[in-house]
C-alpha cells in the first residue's frame, strides 16, 4: 500500500504540474484554480509525509541516446519533479545499445525498491521491439500508461497499472 501512495503522488504531481504548464503562461485564472488542485493532491500524500515514512519518491527516466526532444522533456521533467519533491534517476543508454541492454535497465527498475515510477522515453529506435519493452515495465511503477495493463486500467478502473497522465489530468478536472 505505501509504494501505491507514492506512486500515486508521483503521477499526480508530474500529472498535473505538465498538463497545466502552458496555463501558467498565458492565463492567471487558470493558474491559481489549478495550483488548488495541486495542493489538495499534495495534502493527500505530502512530501512530509512521505519523509516522516522514510520515503523518497523517486522517478526513473530510461532512454536511449540524446534526441533533442527527448533532452528538453527530461529536463522539464526533473525540474518539476525537483520543485515537487520527487527526486530523478537518470538511466540513459546509448542511441546504438541493444534490445538486452533497455531490458536489463528496465529490469533494474522493476526490482528497484526505490524507484517508485519510470518515464520510458519513446520512440525507441527501429530496431528495439517496442511493444515487448513496454511490456517489461513493472504496470505498478508504469507512469506513462504504456503498459497493456494500464490501457485496460483505463477502461476497467483496474488497480494496476495507471491511466496516461495528460487523460488522468482531464478526467480529475472534469470530475
């Protein structure tokens, strides 16, 4: 139940501090309604709150090579994350590595007690069979909803895996 709490944290602070990221620039009526959803999410399993269990939330972002798009996603990931009291753990593998190699990393993730999440940048490059490293992903620690089991938790209301972050966000508004 405690790896739940913090992975649920995780996801919804990452979640709502990117979904909402371009109304912090261009509309303050948006801005000040949506950090009162992020704080009433924080209230739910604090930082402090974590801390006081010994926890440190942590998120793993698994890529391969340096994709410039890839590059500018990361770091707004571990600056939002940091802001939030989510430390990161990079794991970058090179652009030419082999399937074996992401599956090891991915492998580490899963049976790493703490890490709590992971961020499996995509696309992978032509020769990784995508869909089987997707698989491979603990859906418990799946962030990104690129699991099978977190697309039938979407339509199932299932407790493992997790829905997609930015469709999560859109749904918690509308609720």
């Amino acid at each position: 139940m405690k790896n739940f709490k913090v992975i649920t944290y995780i996801i919804l602070m990452i979640t709502f501090s990117f979904s909402f990221s371009s109304c912090e620039k261009h509309d303050d009526i948006h801005y000040h309604s949506d950090c009162n959803i992020v704080s009433i999410m924080v209230r739910a399993n604090s930082p402090e709150e974590l801390a006081r269990a010994g926890v440190e939330p942590t998120l793993a972002i698994v890529r391969m090579g340096a994709r410039p798009d890839d590059l500018s996603y990361e770091r707004t990931a571990r600056k939002r994350a940091g802001a939030l009291g989510i430390a990161v753990r990079p794991i970058v593998l090179d652009e030419f590595a082999p399937q074996e190699a992401l599956e090891a990393a991915l492998h580490e993730v899963n049976h790493d007690a703490d890490v709590h999440g992971c961020l499996l940048f995509r696309p992978l490059p032509s020769f990784v069979d995508e869909a089987r490293v997707c698989e491979l992903l603990a859906p418990e620690k799946d962030v990104d909803g690129i699991t099978l089991a977190s697309l039938a938790a979407v339509f199932t209301d299932g407790h493992r895996g997790f829905p997609p972050s930015t469709a999560a966000a859109c749904v918690e508004l509308l609720e």
